[in-house]
C-alpha cells in the first residue's frame, strides 16, 4: 500500500487542512452569491472529486470562489436560481472547448494588470456588500450605492441600539479580527485554520449568549440540487445570459490559470499543464452546471494551504472533496448553528485580500500606466459591472500597448543650404500622426523638403494617406515638390 501510494500520510493530512480552509469557505460564498449554503458545499465536493483527478495542476484545489460571489449574485437576482445551473454548465462546456482548441496557454497573455484590477473591483464590491450582512441591513443592488451608502447603514447600526444589529456587527468584527490576529499567535494554535477557528468561535459566542442574529438556513443536500429545466435552457436566447456566459467564462479560467501560475511557485513538482487544467475546470464546471450549483474556480488560499500543508500529490485534493461530501451528507444540520455575520466577516476578509495594494504602489513607482489600467479596471466594476469593468481594462490594455508600440522618431537636418533633410523611422502610426505633423508642419514653407521613409518598420495606412496630403500641400505652397524616399 505504502509503496503504490508513497505520499499517503503527507496527502492525508493535506486533505484534512483543506478540508478545514475550504468548509467556512464554501459556505460563506454560497449565502453571499444569494443560494443554499448546501450548493457552496456541491460545488466544493465536485472540485475536489472531479476536477481533482484530472490532469492540470496537481496541487491545485478548485472550489466555489469569492472572486465570482459578486458575478453570481448579480446573475441569480436578474435570471433567477433555476438558470444558475444553465449558466455554469455553458461555461463548463466553453472551457472545455477551450481546452481542446489548446487556448489555454494564451490566457497567460492577458495583462496582469486587468486581472489584478478584475479581483480588486470584485474585492471592493464584496466588502462592500458583506459589511451591510454584518451590520445587519440591506444591500443596495448597484455597486456605487453600495459604497456610498455604507457609512450611513454602518452608523445606522449604532444609533439604533438594536440588539440584533449590535450583536450582528460584533460577530462580523470579531471574525474579522481572529483572522487579522490569527497569524501572530504560536504555531501550535494556528494549526486549526483561520477561517475555521473564526467561524467556529462566533458560532460558539453566539451559542453560548444567546445572540439574536441570523443563522444559515439548512434544507438539506439533495433538497438543495436542482438540474436545470428545459425551461431554463430557454433563456439562452437572452443575450444578458449570453454576456453573463462569456464573462463567467473568462473571469473564471483567468483566475483558475493565474493561480496555477501562482501555485507552480510554491513548489518544485510538476508544472501546470494550462490546456488540461482549462479542461479540467470546464469538466467540474459542467458537473456543477448540470447540478444546478455554483461555478467553480481554483482557489489560491485553498491551493496555498495544500502546498504548505505538505501535500505531494493530487490525492489531497480529492480526499478534501470526500471529506466535504461526508460532512455534507452526515452533518448538514450543524450548518443551520453558523451565524450569517461570522460569514460575512469571512469574506469581507476575503474582499480586502483580493485588492492589491503593495501591487498598486509598486507598480505606480515603475509602471504608472500598468497601475492607471488596474485602478480603472477597478473602478470601472464598482461603477458600472464586472463584464463591462473587464472589457474597459482590456481595451486600455490593448490602447496602451498599441501606443508604446507605435514609437516613431522624426530626425531634421537643415544645414542652411539645399532641401532639409526629415527622417522618419520607427512604427508612425495613426497614433502618433499628431506628433508627426505638428512637426513636419513647422517646417519652413520657401524650402524643398527630402522626406526618408527609408527607416520605418511599419507605415499605417493613416499616416501614409496623412504624410501624401501634407507632401502636396507643402508642394503647392513652396518652389520645389517634397521628395519622398521609401524602403
């Protein structure tokens, strides 16, 4: 046994940990994405299970993600839960697509800057929204009325002297400091998972005390799987549920290769394989599609725990999915003791790690147009989006690439005698044709002009259209025709 499985004990007790990080996880995501708590734990159990012993990234561990609680929400309140499943399981099949067309690699390409500023926009909206759980009010539905009216609920919960909301705020803040806090005490304590412990303490504080403050409503593992209908599939002529496809899509399998790239750092093992692990998530994801659950993602604080936990193979991973299922089918009713504030101190945690600081500053220290891209992006789905957030920031990519690609320089020579001599060489694109004639206007009108193209690497066809006509009107103004050199 020992010698077909060389790594049981080390995978074994990997499991366990992941087991511990990813419970308070799943279920926290699950009732802020606005679904049965039982649904966060379906989509843990299929990536574990069935993600997990797929090629890809061997240590990566793949669950329900906070980074796609925002994009979830939003899509349940407009499409409604039945067409949750139809959505997941169309990005599923998209992955896998994906995959087999060997995309996966090219994921790699998007600027790290749209991803960052994606997962801090995501970051902010959830905070957000967690902290109006804990304070005990409702939720705007935009993420502009989120933040703007958040002192005002947060105050509001103070004033009132309400118990239910004092005792709500003092779970979430509680949660939040034992995560905060967790680090810095001995290591035999920290052994038990932050998230864990946090929830495990609110959950006892709010026993113990008798606290008036919600609790996670339980109905059960299969009460809560819920295949979608035809009826459901049906909404797929919406083109709102066609861009939320595409955006749970491209969201998703960024983030899942990001962190493998994340992950491959941690470890000396195997490498990530980026086309089997797109197929690999696309596999879960149709699973939990086709079980109405949540869509998944690779999960970097999961996968972290694993590789510090001292996991070797990707027998953890599935082990921690058993785990999930045994707890599921064994225990669900110890869900129904877990306080809604504790959660929402999980995950405003959660929120606060996705955001980039350090990245901000050091990249407005040596790339300030890297760091104007994430903050947009940022900004751009707090106001508007998460689809239409993401879009802006790839095309500012895109834009600024385009610009820094486009460098051009205009050498003049005018030795007081005879035609000035004007050399262009570089990329002269429509995006530097302003710069361009500003400065061969500035020429002298009375003197012949020798303009040498002889030195660019790319002509547009703007700028040659635009460097014709300035040629004719420079002709028809001076004594002699401008004489053009080419390559």
């Amino acid at each position: 046994m020992m010698t077909k499985f060389p790594h049981i004990r080390q995978d074994f007790a990997a499991s366990l940990v992941v087991f511990l990080v990813a419970l308070p996880l799943c279920v926290g995501v699950a009732v802020a994405s606005g679904v049965p708590a039982e649904l966060g734990l379906v989509t843990g159990i299929v990536g574990g299970i069935v993600t997990g012993l797929m090629r890809g990234s061997s240590l990566q561990v793949s669950g329900p993600a906070a980074g796609l609680t925002v994009l979830v929400y939003e899509a349940v309140q407009e499409f409604g839960l039945p067409v949750l499943g139809v959505l997941v399981l169309a990005t599923g099949l998209l992955q896998l697509l994906m995959g087999a067309l060997r995309l996966g690699r090219w994921f790699r390409a998007i600027s790290v800057s749209v991803v960052e500023g994606m997962l801090a926009g995501i970051g902010l909206v959830l905070i957000a929204g967690q902290l109006y759980a804990v304070a005990d009010a409702e939720a705007p539905a935009s993420g502009l009325e989120k933040i703007a009216g958040l002192p005002g609920a947060l105050a509001g919960a103070g004033a009132a002297g309400s118990t239910e909301a004092l005792a709500s705020v003092g779970l979430g803040a509680g949660t939040v400091a034992v995560l905060v806090l967790w680090r810095r005490l001995p290591r035999l304590v920290r052994t038990v998972p932050g998230p864990l412990a946090a929830v495990g303490l609110a959950t006892l504080a709010a026993a113990v005390f008798a606290l008036p403050v919600a609790t996670v409503e339980v109905k059960g593992l299969l009460g809560s799987v819920q295949p979608p209908s035809l009826t459901a599939f049906g909404e797929l002529a919406d083109v709102g549920v066609l861009a939320t496809i595409v955006a749970f899509t491209l969201i998703a399998s960024a983030e899942s290769l990001f962190s493998a790239a994340a992950v491959d750092r941690l470890h000396d093992g195997p490498r990530t394989q980026y086309d089997k692990e797109l197929m690999a998530q696309g596999a879960g994801n149709t699973v939990c599609g086709a079980l109405g659950a949540l869509p998944m993602t690779a999960v970097i604080v999961r996968s972290s725990a694993n590789v510090q936990a001292g996991a070797r193979t990707k027998a953890s991973r599935v082990m921690h999915g058993v785990w999930l299922l045994l707890f599921a089918a064994l225990l669900p009713a110890t869900l129904a003791l877990i306080p809604i504030p504790a959660l929402a101190g999980i995950l405003v945690h959660a929120g606060w790690k996705l955001i980039p600081f350090r990245g901000i500053v050091s990249l407005w220290r040596g790339h300030r147009g890297e760091a104007l891209i994430l903050v947009v992006t940022a900004l751009s789905i707090v106001a508007v989006n998460m689809f239409e957030g993401v879009l802006i920031g790839l095309a500012l990519s895109v834009a600024k690439t385009a610009w820094e690609a486009s460098h051009v320089k205009l050498e003049v020579i005018d030795k007081g005698a005879g035609p000035i001599q004007a050399y262009l060489s570089g990329n002269a694109t429509f995006l530097r044709l302003p710069k361009i004639l500003d400065s061969l206007e500035a020429l002298p009108q009375d003197r012949p002009v020798e303009l040498d193209l002889s030195g660019l690497h790319h002509l547009d066809h703007a700028c040659r259209t635009a460097l014709e006509n300035w040629a004719e009107r420079h002709s028809a103004a001076g004594t002699e025709p401008v004489r053009v050199t080419a390559h």
